[in-house]
C-alpha cells in the first residue's frame, strides 16, 4: 500500500501560480511575435495548467489525480458554456478578464489541450511531491 504524497508546499503552489498565470499572460498579450498558434493554444494550455495548480492548492490533501479530474472537469465545462450564448454573458465574454478566463469561441481541440496541460500538471505535481516526502 502506497502512503498519501504530502501537500505542495503553499509557497510552491503561489510560486507555480503566479508563474503559470505570468507566462499565460505574456503568452497572449505581449507583442513578442509568437506564431498564432502558439499564441492561442499556448495560452489555453497555461490557462488549464493554471486552473489545476489553484485546484490542487485549494485541496492540498487530495491526490493530484483527484484534482487533475477535477480540472479536466471544471476547463471542460468551461469549454462547453461557450456553446450557450445570452446577451449578458457574451457581454463578459467581450471584455479581457471574461474572454480569458471563460473564452469566447468553442473548439474540441482546446478539450484536448486542456487534458494535455492537466496530465502534465499531475505528472509534475507527482514528481514534486514525491521528491517532498524523500526528504523527509
């Protein structure tokens, strides 16, 4: 029986933050002449990471597969609400704070990378916390 991975420590998880949150920025509105590509799933794929990073440091004690799911859960329903569309909504969606942190336009592809950025977020959370109880 394997024991439970301790907590990421609350400084990591602030500095994984504001990192993520740093990088999805420059990514999407810093002139710094990235491809389009890049620019648009370089952001979606930081803002998942990002939404797993807070996810897991809201709920230190579960597992990061716990709070992997429940990231893919909460970018994928995200994702979804892009398909209903009421006036006050697409509103928000037009401003910079809605259209980053709901999106504006739906695409299967940004599921897939949210999934991806998720995996990713877990196998480091995993590795990271593993290393945390070795020193222990």
């Amino acid at each position: 029986m394997h024991s439970p991975l301790p907590p990421r420590p609350a400084s990591l998880s602030a500095a994984l933050i504001t990192g993520t949150t740093a990088s999805g920025l420059a990514v999407r509105k810093l002139p710094i002449g990235l491809p389009q590509a890049i620019v648009k799933h370089g952001g979606s794929i930081l803002w998942a990471l990002l939404i797993y990073w807070a996810i897991s440091a809201l709920r230190p004690m579960w597992t990061p597969r716990q709070s992997g799911v429940f990231a893919v859960v909460i970018t994928t329903t995200v994702e979804l609400s892009q398909l209903y569309h009421a006036p006050a909504l697409d509103a928000l969606r037009e401003t910079t704070f809605g259209a980053l942190m709901l999106g504006r336009v739906f695409s299967p592809w940004d599921v897939i990378s949210y999934a991806a950025a998720v995996v990713f977020g877990v196998t480091i959370d995993q590795a990271i916390r593993g290393k945390s109880s070795a020193s222990r």
